[in-house]
C-alpha cells in the first residue's frame, strides 16, 4: 500500500507541474520579451543602444555655465536643428563630473543631447534605443503612447510578470527536487513485517 505521505507529494508535484506549464504557455510571450529587451539592456553599451558619453572642457565644476543655461542651449539645439513640434520638457538631467559633461534627457521622444558644461557646445546628439529598450522591458511604454499620466500599466505588467517569474521559479524547484524526495523517501521506508506478507498470501484475507 502506498504511504499517504507519499500520495500527498505526488499530489503537490503534479500541481506545481500544471502552475509550471499553464504559466509559461500564457506568458511565453512576455517572457521571450523580457529575456531579449533585458539581454540588450546589460549589454547595451556593447552594442550601441547607449551612446558613448563625450567629454567636455573642464572638470572643474567652478568653470561650468547654470544648469538653467545648459537648458536653454539643449532646448534651443533642440528645436533650431532637429525638430521644431519637439517637446522641450525634461526628463532628467545628467551630470558627469569627471567628463564635464551633461546630458539632456527629454519626455515624450527619445532625443537626448550631450552638452560641453564648460561652454554649453552640442558635444553629441542622441537616439537614445536604450530609453525605448527600458520602456519595453517594464512595461512603461504603454502609459506613454496611451498618454494615462501615471505608472498604471507598467505596474501591473511588472508586477503580473515578477509574480509570475517566481511562480515559475518555486515551480520548476520543484519539478525538480520533488521526485527527488519522494525516491528518497520511498528507500528510506522500512519493509512490511514478514508476518503481514503472510497473513496477505492466505486466501480469504
């Protein structure tokens, strides 16, 4: 007779097994998408996603025009040469220190500008795929093109997509360390006595 323990582990692994099957089957997809998109964004310096930072005249923070001048020369740069329907609001604005260096960082599109801190000169401009990359992997490009003004789609996606990878992660610990166990368990159980096998033999038992 099989012990209950036993039952009770096939039970729990044949459930982990259809959690493990149904979750990857309904959010392949999603999943395909997260791996690619994070795969490109740990790599996105090699691969040109993220362009290389430029380096202006001076590290010297003393020598360096306001960051309200930096802004109207990137907005202006902006506007002038790339595209005059262009939205001028700033995302975020960051500073290299040891390049003299800042970048203009813009909401609504994915233009980005290097500026000289010494001068305010255009060191570089920026199709920045890293910015788009990152709003596919969390989801966030959802509440830009549908405009909501808040981070509703992305968390929910990421927060459906973090629960789902942990699912995945107990369940597939599982598949594997389960049967395992129960092979572990099913040695380790001590033998009938020897009187019980020869009750059960006799007919009419």
């Amino acid at each position: 007779m099989e012990h209950p323990n036993r039952k009770r582990q096939a039970a729990v692994l044949r459930n982990f097994r259809k959690v493990h099957r149904w979750t990857g089957a309904l959010l392949f997809v999603f999943f395909f998408i997260v791996a690619i998109t994070g795969l490109l964004l740990g790599w996105k310096k090699q691969t040109g996603l993220l362009p290389p930072s430029q380096k202006g005249a001076s590290t010297n923070p003393a020598d360096w025009l306001s960051i309200d001048s930096l802004r109207l020369k990137a907005n202006t740069y902006l506007l002038d040469s790339i595209g005059s329907d262009l939205s001028t609001e700033i995302d975020r604005i960051d500073i290299r220190p040891d390049k003299g260096m800042v970048k203009m960082v813009y909401k609504g599109h994915y233009w980005g500008l290097q500026l000289d801190c010494t001068t305010g000169a255009v060191l570089q401009v920026d199709r920045r795929a890293s910015d788009f990359m990152e709003q596919i992997h969390d989801g966030s490009i959802l509440d830009l093109n549908l405009k909501t003004g808040s981070d509703i789609f992305k968390l929910f996606y990421t927060s459906i997509m973090g629960i789902a990878l942990l699912l995945f992660t107990i369940t597939g610990f599982w598949l594997w360390y389960g049967p395992k166990r129960m092979r572990k368990a099913g040695h380790s159980t001590p033998p009938a006595p020897k009187g019980e096998h020869q009750r059960a033999r006799q007919p009419g038992h």
